[in-house]
C-alpha cells in the first residue's frame, strides 16, 4: 500500500497481477537453503536479479537478461553476414567487442562473464576458412604451407 501510494504520486500504478513479494537480499540464499528451497530470482528491464555469490563469497545480485543476452548475439549475427565480405576477420572481432564490452560494463560483475562468452562465441564463428583466408594475405598463407 505503500509503494502504490508513493506511486500515484507520480501518476504510476502497479499491476496487480504481476506485483508480488518476494526474500531478497544478502541472507535470502541461507533462508531459503533452511527451508530446503532455492532463492526467487526476477527480471526488471533487461537484468536478472538473484541472490548469488561471487568466487570470493560475496553478496552478488544481476547479471543480463538471457532474453536481451540472445537479442545481441543475433543482432551481432546479422551484422556480420553483411559485413562479412568487406572486414577481415581482426576487424570484425575488433568492432564486436568494441560494441559490446565497454568499460564501464566490466565494473559489474555480473556483466564480465557474459561479456567474455559473447566474445568467444563471436570469435568462434568467425574463424570460418572464407574469413582466414580473407584475414591474411596469400604469401603468409603460402609460407606457412
């Protein structure tokens, strides 16, 4: 009642339907572990937040959407059939990952271990043979055979 008081004084309502409470925070993990049940996790615009920890046990909270995670990996796609055949295969990386990894993004946690999938993912794809030889010219190529 509070919530949708303070609210209306914005001209926000809550949709009831979709409005609920839930544990959250530093010791829902350990409560919810007593009650022999996981932590509720729920995502709002584009993060999913959930009770985690990190490699040193600290208190972790959102990470990206696997929603908007996907969108980017296809939005990336999309762009690399069209560029395909004018970038090498460095350019190619170079731009995917200035797109998509800026540093202020690596400051969340949560965001580093998308990020570095999303860049092996990419690299992966493009280490097509039509890219390696469009990536270095014929005589590396030949010296190298």
């Amino acid at each position: 009642e509070a919530l949708s008081g303070r609210l209306k004084q914005f001209g926000l309502s809550l949709a009831e339907e979709k409005t609920r409470c839930i544990e959250f925070g530093r010791f829902a993990r350990t409560n919810a572990q007593r009650k022999g049940k996981k932590p509720e996790a729920f995502t709002f615009p584009g993060f999913t937040h959930y009770c985690g920890k990190t490699r040193r046990g600290c208190f972790k909270v959102k990470r990206t959407a696997r929603k908007k995670f996907g969108a980017g990996l296809n939005a990336f796609d999309e762009w690399a059939n069209k560029a395909r055949h004018k970038l090498t295969k460095g350019e190619m990386l170079r731009r995917a990952r200035a797109g998509k990894r800026p540093p202020e993004l690596l400051r969340h946690h949560g965001q580093r271990n998308p990020v570095q999938q999303f860049t092996y993912r990419k690299k992966k794809n493009s280490e097509k043979p039509g890219l390696v030889i469009r990536a270095y010219p014929p005589s590396i190529l030949a010296r190298s055979a």
